[in-house]
C-alpha cells in the first residue's frame, strides 16, 4: 500500500475487538493518530491508541470527549441496526468530517436464502454490491461467541445501511466484510479442522453439500487494511465496497488449510445424511455466497496483503497459541470422533486413525476411491463417494 498523503486524526468506535485491534494496529503504523472508544471490559488491547471507555448505547454523552480529539474520519465497527447508525450521526457527523461503517456480507438476499429465512429461488453468486439486500432479519445468533454485546435488540445491518444512505448530511462509506478468520476470531472457524489434524486423524470427514459451497472469508489483516484505504481516501465517502478474499469452495479452504498445516491424511466426501449430525450445515448449501470485491480494488486500489497461505498459517497458529493458554475452545467445538470413525466404517474406508494408520489403510479401498486433485501433489487427496 502507498505511504498516506497525510497523517489523519481517526477514531475507532469497538477498536479493540478482532478487526478493531487490527485496524487500530495498521492505521498507527500508517502514522495516523488514534483513539478507540470501547468499554474497557474486552481482553484485547489496541495498543499506541488514546482509549476512551464507554458504552455506544450511551453514545451521545460522549460527544464532547469526541469533539475534543477532533477526529478527521470516525470508523464505527459496532454499530448494528438503524437506531445505533443514527446515533453514531447524531453524536459524530458534526465532528468526523467522514464516517466509515463496518457492515457485512450478510446483507444480501443471497445469505437470507443460505440461512433459510427466504425459501425464494436462488441469488445469483458472485454477490457484487448491486445484488438484492435480504428482507428478513437474519436469524438469532446461534451461540453465546456470536451474540456481541454491541449488538441491540435488533441485530439488522440493512436497515443501518438504510440509515446511513438516508442521512442529510455528508455521506458515510460503508464497507461490507465477508466473515473474518484469524487472530481474535470469536467463533474459530478454523478450530474444527485445527484440532482435527492436531490430533492426527488420518481421515477427515466433510458433508459434500458443505465441500462444495462456495463462501466469501476474509483474513482479519486484510480487511482491516481494506478499511484503511476506506479511511484514507476521501473518494470513498458515500460507496459501498464488498471487501473479502477470493471466494472458496469448503473443499478447497480445507485443502489449502491442510497443505499450510502440513497434514497428511485424507478427506472424505460423503452425501450430508451419511454424516454424523454434529458436521452436518443446516442451511441451504445450494446457495452459494462468495462476493466479488473489484469495485475496492478498482477505486482504492485495494489489494490482499496477506496470501492464503500465509493468512492460514497465521490463523492456525493463533489457534495453536490459544489452546496452549487453555482458553476452552475444546470443550465448545462440537466433536465426536466415535461417530465419526463409525460413518467412515460403514463407507468402507477404515477407522480413523492416526496418519500412520491412515496410510496403512486397506490400499485398494483407497485406490479405487481416491480421487487425487489435479492441482498438485501437496494436496490432501480427497476421497470421493458417489451418494
Ligand atoms: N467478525 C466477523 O466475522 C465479521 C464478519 C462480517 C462483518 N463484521 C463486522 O465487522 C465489525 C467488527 O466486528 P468484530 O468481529 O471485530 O467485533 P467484535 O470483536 O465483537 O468487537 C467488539 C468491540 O466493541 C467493543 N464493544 C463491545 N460492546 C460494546 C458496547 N456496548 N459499547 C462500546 N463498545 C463495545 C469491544 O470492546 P469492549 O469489550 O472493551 O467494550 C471491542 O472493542 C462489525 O460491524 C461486524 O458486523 C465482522
């Protein structure tokens, strides 16, 4: 990325949560002054920013303080539903000459029909920043990791979007995130698959609906450096940019995982109700929702400063460091390796075991079954079974 044509003043509404810390971190390495406004309970610093405690649902109490650090641009990463859009205006568009909203992927009528909350036909994928915006509310938050304390009664980023797009004053920028993975990644996407070849499995088994659904993510670093560019560069006020990484299948998110992590064994596709209930997606899987992100690259010249690879590897081993800090992920993420090993018995493809036992696996079960990606030999071979 270019050095900034000029240090600005920038202020970080949830600063210190998992894409707040990051972008905390790129925006003062970028020379530009900080503050983060937050409530001071979360773990996680911001450090080299000015904090400033408080709860946004009292936000306008702090527009003095606000005004006082007289901040260029204001970035609002915490803000949920119209009533908290039109608060963050009411306590800051006098006083940020621009404003930058965090919004989200979800928005599109696409995720709607992948969760179930429209049963219409399917959206067209890649969802660019012109595809339909859903019309139901996604549904309530399935765990306690997902439910943030930011969020108000009603969890709607369409209608902040709406909000946003009908305020009179200076038109903020808003950027839509695919889901994050890496360091501070609330609901350990990748832990799952982490503990799964910590653990040795020589086998690993995906419901092939999930293997093949194609999804937008994003590394944390990289989205945050997107919203800096959002930040730095006044054309952006007043668009909507999708920012995520190229859009992968399950599969191939596994693959590239496995080959980061250096893992040997082998993945098992089988049909969604051969697998056990604990790795089934409850969702509509034909739906696929990967986002095409070149209007940011265009406007902003945005680009991922981080690989796959090398996102992966710094995912997996933040992964690494938390279970070493005994932080419980163990016990949440749902695993249940005797029901696994029964459905790869019943497939004919063997216990899983360790890689040892993998690779001693009975060869002409694994030869007649095995379907070996052309993409290279790194690649764990996947093991195909027709439904
Ligand atoms: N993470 C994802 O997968 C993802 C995907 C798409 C879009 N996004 C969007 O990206 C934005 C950032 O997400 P995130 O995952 O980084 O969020 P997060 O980790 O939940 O960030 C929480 C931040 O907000 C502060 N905070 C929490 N409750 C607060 C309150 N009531 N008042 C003031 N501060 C409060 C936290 O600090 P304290 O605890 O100290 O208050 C922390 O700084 C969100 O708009 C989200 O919708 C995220």
């Amino acid at each position: 990325m270019p050095p900034p044509v000029r240090s600005l003043r920038v202020l970080v509404l949830g600063g210190t949560g998992c894409v707040g810390a990051a972008l905390v971190r790129q925006l003062a390495e970028r020379g530009h002054e900080v503050a983060v406004f937050h409530r001071g309970v979360g773990g996680c610093a911001a450090n080299g920013a000015f904090h400033l405690h408080g709860n946004r649902f009292e936000l306008e109490a702090f527009a003095p303080d606000f005004a006082r650090f007289a901040p260029d641009v204001v970035v609002d990463l915490i803000a949920a539903s119209a009533a908290a859009a039109r608060r963050t205006l009411r306590a800051l568009a006098a006083t940020g000459r621009r404003l930058v909203f965090a919004s989200s992927q979800e928005v599109y009528r696409a995720w709607s029909v992948f969760d179930g909350s429209d049963r219409g036909a399917l959206a067209p994928a890649p969802l660019t920043e012109d595809s339909p915006l859903r019309c139901a509310p996604p549904p309530p938050r399935a765990t306690a990791a997902d439910a943030r304390s930011w969020r108000d009664a009603g969890d709607d980023k369409v209608g902040m979007e709406r909000a946003l797009r009908a305020w009179p004053g200076a038109p903020p920028t808003i950027v839509r995130l695919a889901p994050v993975y890496g360091p501070g990644d609330r609901q350990h996407r990748l832990y799952p698959l982490f503990r799964r070849m910590q653990d040795g499995r020589g086998v690993i088994l995906l419901p092939r609906d999930w293997a093949e659904w194609r999804s937008a993510r994003g590394y944390v670093e990289n989205m945050a450096a997107g919203l800096v560019l959002a930040v730095e560069q006044p054309r952006a006020a007043g668009r909507v940019y999708n920012l995520a990484d190229a859009g992968l299948s399950g599969l191939e998110w596994v693959q590239a995982a496995a080959r980061t992590f250096g893992w040997r064994g082998r993945l098992l596709l089988a049909a969604p109700l051969q697998t056990p209930p604990h790795l089934r997606v409850r969702a509509n899987t034909a739906q696929h929702c990967h986002a095409d992100s070149r209007r940011i690259r265009v406007e902003l010249g945005y680009r991922e400063p981080f690989g796959l690879a090398e996102a992966l590897a710094a995912a997996l081993a933040w992964e690494s460091r938390r279970e070493a800090q005994g932080s419980g992920e163990r016990e949440r993420i749902a695993r249940d390796y005797a029901s696994e090993d029964a459905v790869l018995l019943a497939l004919g493809v063997g216990a899983a075991g360790g890689v040892r036992s993998a690779n001693a696996m009975n060869s002409s079960a694994i030869t007649t079954n095995t379907h070996t990606l052309p993409s290279g030999p790194t690649l764990p071979p996947v093991i195909q079974r027709e439904p």
